[in-house]
C-alpha cells in the first residue's frame, strides 16, 4: 500500500485558485419521503461528505473543487439543512445514517470513503453501527466527539447553549458560526454559511444538539467495528478525543491541524485535501 506521490497531488491543491463552482446537484427522495438534496463534482473513486450541525453542503466547495480532479466527491445537505427539505422528524443519528445510505445508493456509489464533521461524526459511526463497513472504502472522522464519560459540567454548558439558541438565536448564531474559524473568512462567505444556518428551524436545531450530547449515547465502542482504514482529523479542540481514538484503534491515522479552527477543511483546505488524497488513494 503506497501513498500518492506529491507531483501528482499538485493539481488537486491548485483547483480552488484555478477553477469556479463547477459542481452539479440534485435530490433524492429517501424512504420516509424526505427530498435529500447533494453536491456533486468530479469522477472516480467516490468520496462522501457529511456536514455538522445546520451546516449546508456548500461548506465543502474546497473540497468540491480541489478533489475533483481525482474523486467523485458528493456533498450532502442532510435532512432539514441546506437546501433538504424541512421535515417534522428524523432529527436523530440513526435515521440520518440511513439517509447517508439511501443517497449512496441512489446515486449508485459503490463502496465508498465516508467523511463527517463534528455531528457528522456521531453519524458516520452510527453508519458504521447500523450498516457495518461492507459499502466502505473507509472512514474519515473530522473535529468531533466520539464519546466521553458522564460530564456534569459539560451537561450544563449545553444546556446553556440550548438556552440561547431559543432565546437569542441569531445573535448567537453569528457567533458560532465566526467561532468556526481561526483564518481570516470574508464577510460575504460568513454572511452565507450563517444564513444557511439560520434557516434551520429552530425546533430542529434544537434537537441535533439535544439527541447527539443529551442522549447519553457512548460510541467509543462502534471503533472495535472499523475494519476498513481509519483517519482522524481535528483541531486543537478536539485533540484529546483524536488521540482517545488511536488509544482504542491504534492503526487509525491521526491528523492535528494546530493552526486551523473547527472548520479546519476550510481554515487549511489546502493541507486537508492532500491527506484526504493521500489517504483515499492508499485504500484497496
């Protein structure tokens, strides 16, 4: 198994200087009649993409355009985020596993490498859970929880944040999303991806939060299933569950974006893109 050599990665880092939106879209209906829309760009082997909490598929044009050259990356709105249609249910991990599935299979993806961000990684592995790892090439976990022990201090700092995400929604809204980055971002980007979660309701943001950190849920254990290549990425955030993941897997590749912020495949999406090359490129 060899990694890909640096000259051949060249191009993938210069896609977003070089090329525009060049990416198509579409929907698929899912089981429970859920319109799930996706971003799709590229040909080859394919890579999909899971987004965080009320974040929009677009979050992931750097990787829409500099992985296209080599991939067939696929990035998804997940139910009532984006432009996915608003639903009354199906708010909880299990259901948007199975909405990671049903858009794979529709679009006929084959065996794939999954990627989630932050709440999309309780997804992925929840995936993995549900479905085993037979349709994956491999997994990508991104700047997000795997599981911890009982927090009573934790457990009030999110019910904080239930707090004002009721009570003063938009205001702290703005700052969760500038809190994402540590690199500079235009104010027309930060302006588009804090309406994209703005137009989240505010019911259905509320129960992301409550079902991923409220439920109690422990998914340390579903790593003992990853049978498949295993990368972890993170921010300085997120380091210590990055590092609990290689004590529990130790053939996991572990990634530190020291310079980066939550959105770190924004903040170095140059640097993000190369190892999710190298790695995508190593696997059978």
């Amino acid at each position: 198994m060899t990694f890909m050599p640096i000259r051949s990665l060249l191009p993938l880092l210069a896609a977003p200087l070089l090329y525009g939106a060049s990416w198509k879209e579409g929907d698929v209906r899912a089981s429970d009649g859920a319109r799930l829309h996706y971003l799709e760009s590229g040909s080859g082997p394919p890579i999909v993409l899971q987004p965080g909490w009320t974040m929009p598929a677009e979050i992931w044009e750097p990787q829409l355009r500099g992985l296209s050259t080599r991939f067939r990356v696929v990035a998804l709105d997940p139910r009532s985020q984006g432009k996915s249609e608003r639903v009354p249910d199906g708010h909880y991990a299990e259901r948007r596993a199975q909405d990671i599935r049903e858009v794979a299979e529709a679009l006929k993806l084959g065996p794939i490498v999954l990627a989630g961000w932050s709440l999309g990684v309780g997804e992925v592995l929840t995936y993995v859970a549900q479905y085993g790892t037979s349709s994956l090439r491999g997994l990508v976990l991104v700047d997000g929880e795997v599981g911890r022990d009982p927090d009573a201090q934790r457990t009030q700092a999110v019910l904080g944040m239930l707090r004002s995400l009721q009570t003063n929604r938009d205001a702290w809204g703005a700052r969760f999303v500038r809190s994402m980055y540590k690199q500079p971002q235009s104010e027309e980007y930060l302006g588009r991806i804090t309406a994209a979660a703005r137009s989240v309701p505010t019911n259905t943001a509320f129960t992301l939060i409550a079902n991923a950190f409220l439920s109690g849920k422990d998914l340390r254990p579903v790593l003992k299933a990853v049978d498949k290549p295993l990368l972890v990425v993170a921010a300085p955030g997120t380091q210590s569950q990055a590092e609990m993941v290689k004590r529990l897997h130790p053939a996991a590749r572990v990634e530190i974006f020291a310079e980066a912020g939550h959105a770190l495949f924004v903040d170095e999406a140059e640097r993000f893109n190369r190892v999710l090359a190298e790695f995508a490129s190593a696997l059978p």
